[in-house]
RNA sequence: GUGAGUGUAGCUCAAUGGUAGAGUAUCAGACUGUGGAUCUGACCGCUGCGGGUUCAAGUCCCGUCACUCACCCCA
C-alpha cells in the first residue's frame, strides 16, 4: 500500500513558503484597496458553457486544459482555468453596473488548467487580477498598466520588462490575419513543418518559433501595429503617450498575442528573468466585447492576471515575520495550573504564547524555546509560584529577572 | 500531448553487480532551576512501484508512477 500524495501538479504551501504568501495577499489587499477597488470572490466551478463562450471555443485553454465533469443532475461544469469570465458573469448575474461604483474588483484565488507540470506551472494556480468596467478611455487602459507595475515595484521585484502591443478589434484584426496568412503562405516551403501549420491554425504563432530560419521569415512578415483601423490606432497612441507620462517604460512588441480570445485592442504582459520558460509574471488587456457577448450591457472592460506562484519565486529571500514569541516552561507538573493561567492571561493581553506541557527538566524546555525562537522564556518554579511572580528571561541577551504577575503585562510591554 | 534528466533515512547526499552508509535532524544520556557548544548512544530504509536478467540488483533491462527542466501553452 503505497502512501497518498497530492494530486499532480498540485502542491502544499506551509511555512516558511507560506509566509511570503501571506505577504503577497495582504499586500494587494492594501495596494488595491487603496485604489478603491473591491474584492470579488466567484465561484471555483461555473458552467462549462461560460468559458468556452467567455475565452473561446478555439483557444488552447478551452480545447486542452479545462477540468470539465459532470454533476448528479448532468450539468456540465468546468473549475475555472481564469477569473474574467466569472466577474462578469456575476457582475451581470446581479446587475452590478447599476449598483456598484466604481466597477473596479480585484480578486485572489486558485485556478485550474491541465498542463503539464513545471517551473511556475502548475495544475491548481493561483492568481489575483483585478477588472475594471469601464467606459473605453486609454487613460484606464494607462493606469492599469501602471498600477501592476507600480505594484510589483513596491513587492520589491523591479527587475521586470513591460511589453505592450495592440491586438485590434473585430473590425480590423480579421483583415490583418488574412493578409498575414497569404505572407506566411508565400513562404510556407521555407518555413518549418510546425509553422506550415500554425498557417492555418494560428498564424501569430509563427512568430514565436524558435528556429532561426523560421523568425529571420517571419521579421519580414507584415505586423498587426501597421493594420489597425484608425480608431484602434488612435487608441493605442494615446494608451503609449498616458504610460510615457507616467514614466512607465515599455516595450512594443507587435507580435504580442494573449492566449484568450476575448481580448481587444491594447495586450500586455510582464515578463521576467529569473522564472525559467514560464518568464509571465502577468498578463491581460482590453475586453470590450466580452460583457455584450455574454449578456450584459455594452460595456467595455479591462483587467490582468498575475500569477501568485511566479511571485512568490520572487519573494521567497523575505524573512519570516518574527512575533515576540513567550516560551512558558515550568520546573514541575504541579505548576502547569499555574502555566496555563498564565499563558491564558498573557494571549488575552494579545501575546503570542508557547507552554511546554511534558518536559521534564528546564534544560529541555530551554532548548526547545530556543528551537521555536521565543523571545523570552517565562520560569514557573517553587520560588516564582511562591512570591506569586515569574522569571523573565530575555534568550537573547541571557538576562533574567523576576517580576511579579501583576506587573508582568505592563513589563513586557516596556521589554520588546 | 512530445522530449530529456532524476527517484536511496525527516533533510542533503554516498555506496566496482557482492553485508545499504555518512552528514544533518530527532530522541536519550553525560547535565534533576536554565538554551545555542562538545562527547556518547539510540532510532531512522519494502533503495518510488511492478516485472525481467543474474548465483547475486540500489546498481543492468523493460514497464509504470512521481518530481525537475525544456517543447508547447500561459499567469
């Protein structure tokens, strides 16, 4: 009988990992917060039917990755491989356009794709992200960039490259896909066998293939950024003039693509160094179709998602945050009453309390406060219990001295 | 889905095809009212799992599972 491990691609977070993610959630919470954005927690699970509608029937994700099953009453559901879809979905479901101001949400939680396994990539993810429904000015679409940058600054992870490029609208990205097509068309005998078929299937692919005969091709080929209509183009001029005021440097990629069909106009990613192949720390853009497209009013929207995981490699060098951790040991099983009173007072005055219940001698019980880092370890002994005191000793310093209990709150007070 | 590498004690790692070991951690003692050091001792393994080859397999072969990394995809 072999033991139960977790799931494939599934993982534990405990300590000290688990601090720095501690760190992370409260950090947006702060960060978003500040921007009066509010947090919105969706369902794990939606009907299937949300996200092949809401990320497209032809995506990656859709065909390949969702975990879809179904329940006793045959409905088919589907854990959320992103959060999009299910925002709007609920801000639809209860009409939050007319309720809520302003109609910024962010959101913190796990996600669910198949994938295989590997650095930064796993099968239950965590992302936060955050939704803004909004009218279609660049300036939101400036300021979002801006507030995901601004915050990984403030994470301390500075060491990060913006790309920025603008994928059209349905006006003008079907006609550039037709003519980037008959491009790669005219070159398919010198193209590789994986970028004849991406002709078809996903033309914008070509760009990302590694081969050095296919990319030196594909410099060649024509880019979205020179067939936009001109409304797209005016957006996206104004989107790169509002970051430039902001000091927010970028870099255009043209051949930038987001793997969820619902995006329009302005896509973004941050990438870094230091993560291996799967170098998106976030991504997203603009969704103006998506909340008409799934039964709500015609609104635009725009949003990204970061990949917690992928943070969190960054912050693992943060210390540990180290409360001031009383030790209660005791000489002798008959002052454990003694102890337990104690420790109950002291966690009541907002203390972190540690009692030692089964050593025998002092020795060990030194030991082990050592071990959990206590600050002090408090001696309950024949003496202590007689003068109705308790010996205070500072672990680090090595002082000790003997303080009433009635004056014991207010000394630790004064001794951080 | 494709490919490569790795699976040995809680952890980090050894072991020409020939008795599974070390360091560290843990526990106990030296040391019965005081920690970090030192010394002594103890515990710790179906060598991922299942087959095969062999007198003999941790070691070689096949399969499988897991992990890691890359392709792919993406956060």
């Amino acid at each position: 009988m072999s033991a139960i491990q977790a799931p494939k691609g599934t993982r534990d977070i405990f300590a000290p990992e688990v601090h720095a993610w501690q760190h992370l959630e409260a950090a947006i919470r702060d960060y978003y917060g500040r921007y009066l954005y509010q947090e919105i927690r969706t369902p794990l699970f939606e009907h299937s039917e949300l996200f092949s509608r809401g990320i497209g029937e032809q995506t990656e994700v859709v065909q390949k990755e969702m975990y879809t099953f179904r329940d006793k009453a045959d409905r088919s559901l589907t854990l959320r491989p992103e959060n999009t879809a299910s925002v709007v979905r609920a801000a639809i479901e209860h009409n939050l356009f007319e309720a809520l101001a302003p109609l910024r949400f962010f959101y913190i939680g796990p996600m669910f794709r198949y994938d295989k396994p590997q650095k930064g990539r796993y099968r239950q993810f965590h992302q936060f992200g955050v939704e803004v429904f909004a009218d279609d000015a660049p300036q939101v679409d400036a300021e979002v960039i801006f507030s995901a940058v601004d915050f990984l600054r403030r994470l301390g992870i500075a060491q990060v490259q913006l790309e920025l490029n603008s994928v059209g609208c349905p006006n003008c990205r079907p006609a550039y896909l037709k003519v980037l097509r008959q491009a790669a068309q005219d070159r398919s005998a010198d193209l590789c066998e994986d970028c004849r078929r991406k002709i078809d299937s996903n033309p914008l692919r070509i760009f990302d293939c590694k081969q050095h005969a296919c990319s030196g091709i594909a410099a060649s080929f024509p880019v979205i950024g020179d067939h936009l209509c001109p409304e797209c183009r005016e957006h996206f001029a104004a989107v790169r003039e509002t970051l430039s005021w902001m000091n927010v440097p970028f870099l255009l990629n043209p051949r930038l693509v987001r793997g969820l069909d619902y995006y329009t106009k302005t896509a973004f990613e941050v990438t870094s160094g230091q993560l291996g192949a799967q170098n998106a720390l976030l991504g997203g853009g603009r969704y103006n179709d998506l909340i008409r497209e799934l039964g709500g009013p015609d609104m635009a929207g725009i949003g990204f998602a970061a990949g917690m995981e992928r943070l969190v490699l960054h912050l693992e060098h943060l210390a540990a945050p180290r409360p001031k951790v009383l030790f209660v040991a005791t000489a002798d099983p008959r002052w454990l009453a003694h102890a337990v009173q104690l420790a109950q007072v002291l966690r009541s005055e907002g203390h972190p309390v540690y009692v030692d219940y089964q050593s025998k001698n002092l020795k060990k019980q030194f030991k082990k406060a050592d071990r959990i880092a206590a600050a002090f370890t408090l001696v309950l002994a024949e003496d202590e219990v007689r003068d109705g005191a308790v010996s205070v000793k500072n672990m680090a310093t090595q002082e000790q001295v003997k303080i009433p209990l009635k004056d014991l709150n207010a000394w630790l007070k004064q001794n951080p």
